[in-house]
C-alpha cells in the first residue's frame, strides 16, 4: 500500500533528514558538490534544519511503501506572491526511484496547493541538471529564470507551474 500523509508539528523528523540526504546525495556526487562548496544543499541537511523550516510553517508530507517511509516533499507559501508556493526537498530514496513516486508527490503537492488557492508553483534546481529539467517538464513546468549566486558552485534555474 502507497501513502501520502502530512507530517505533523512533533512527529520524529529523523527518517526523513535520512531521505533527504540520501535522496539528494545522488545529486551531490554527480555535481561535485560538498558542505564546503554548497552547505544549503538537502544532501547536507540536519535535523535542527529542519524542525526550522517545520516552525516556520513549510508543510511537510511523506510518501509511505508499505508503512515504510521512502519519500518526502516540502511545500512553502511564498511571502511575496500571495498565490504562489514552491515545492522543496523533493526526495525518493534511490531504491524506490522510477517507479512513479515522484510524480506522485508532485502531483499531491500540487493538489494540496490548489487546494489552498495557489496559482502557481515554483521549483529550484541546479541548471545543469539536464535529467530532472527534462523531468519537471513533462510534469508541465517551464523555465521561468536562470540565476547565479556567488556562494553557489553552479546556476539555478527557476521552474514554474501554472495551475488551472
């Protein structure tokens, strides 16, 4: 049985700082990237990082296999744009990878904003990451900037999506 449930204010957040580290580790070796040289990154994640973002009221929500948590998502209202909210942190552990889990997030995540009035949702990701770019655009984002950043070893690029 597959799962997709909010994770509540206090619920032990260790599973999923595991998930995402390792969810994004992938992504940490194949850029070169390290705590050193991109210390933001979710391959680099800790606990207290994110009880923050939990505190500071980004929902979180946790794609469960048979009772097993092998999936995490994070979604964040924006506070400029009143009906935009970007998704975060998207995570599946490599194991459980192209089997549809990350279509299955996003496409909860972005019910879950619909259902809150959002109008549009809008995602990070390291530019040359080619695969995930390609990925995000069958799911029906678009390229909506490219930026650079002095403390960051590569360029982001903005996705976007408009909802109905």
């Amino acid at each position: 049985m597959i799962t997709i449930a909010e994770i509540k204010l206090g619920e032990d957040l260790k599973p999923f700082v595991n998930i995402i580290r390792y969810s994004f580790q992938t992504v940490a070796d194949e850029f070169g990237l390290t705590e050193e040289n991109n210390p933001t990154n979710p391959a680099f994640i800790d606990l207290g990082k994110l009880i923050r973002l939990q505190n500071e009221a980004v929902c979180f929500y946790k794609l469960m296999v048979e009772k097993k948590p092998v999936g995490f998502i994070a979604i964040e209202e924006s506070k400029e744009e009143k009906t935009t909210y970007y998704i975060e942190k998207v995570s599946v552990l490599p194991d459980f990878r192209h089997k549809g889990f990350g279509k299955m997030l996003i496409d909860f995540a972005s019910q879950q904003i619909h259902n809150r009035g959002g109008r549009k949702i809008s995602v990070a990701l390291i530019n040359d990451n080619l695969q995930l770019k390609r990925w995000y655009t069958k799911l029906g984002y678009k390229v909506a900037g490219l930026k650079n950043f002095h403390r960051l070893p590569f360029s982001v690029c903005f996705m976007a999506k408009e909802l109905a």
